[in-house]
C-alpha cells in the first residue's frame, strides 16, 4: 500500500513541477501588461520560458526517481529476478 502512496505522490509531483513553472511565468507576464503597462506580446516569450522551464524541472523530477531506483537496484541481489530483468 505505501508504494502506491509513493508513486501517486511522485505522479503528483511530476504534475505539479509541469505547470507551475508555466503559470507563474504567465503570472508575472499578467503584472507587467496590468501593471507597467507593457504589451501584450510579452506573453509569447512568457509562455515559451514557462514551457521551458516546466520540462526542464520535470527532466529534474525524472533525474532524482531513476537515481533512486538505481539505488534500490544495487541494494538488490544479482541472482533476484525483478520486472525488468529478463535474463
């Protein structure tokens, strides 16, 4: 039951590190065209580094859950077939 718990939390956190970058990148663009009276192109380059940033932390996100299976991985024995060990 706990590694369901686990990989519904890592699901949500891949989640939300996709698109919150996203909005704040378009929150702050919202400020500069309400606030400062900027244009509304802003918003183009906003949602292109919004993009770019939410893949780069879900990269991130993936980088750190492979790392630990790798861990979990060596902890194992050579000779204990798990799922992706066919041979």
């Amino acid at each position: 039951m706990s590694k369901l718990v686990g990989q519904f939390a890592m699901v949500g956190q891949l989640g939300l590190s996709l698109i919150m970058p996203l909005l704040m990148c378009l929150f702050v663009c919202y400020l500069l065209t309400t606030k400062a009276s900027a244009p509304a192109w802003v918003y183009i380059p906003g949602f292109i580094m919004g993009l770019g940033s939410s893949w780069m932390t879900a990269y991130k996100v993936y980088l750190s859950v492979t790392k630990k299976e790798e861990k979990k991985k060596i902890k194992r024995g050579k000779d204990e077939v798990y799922f992706s060990r066919h041979i």
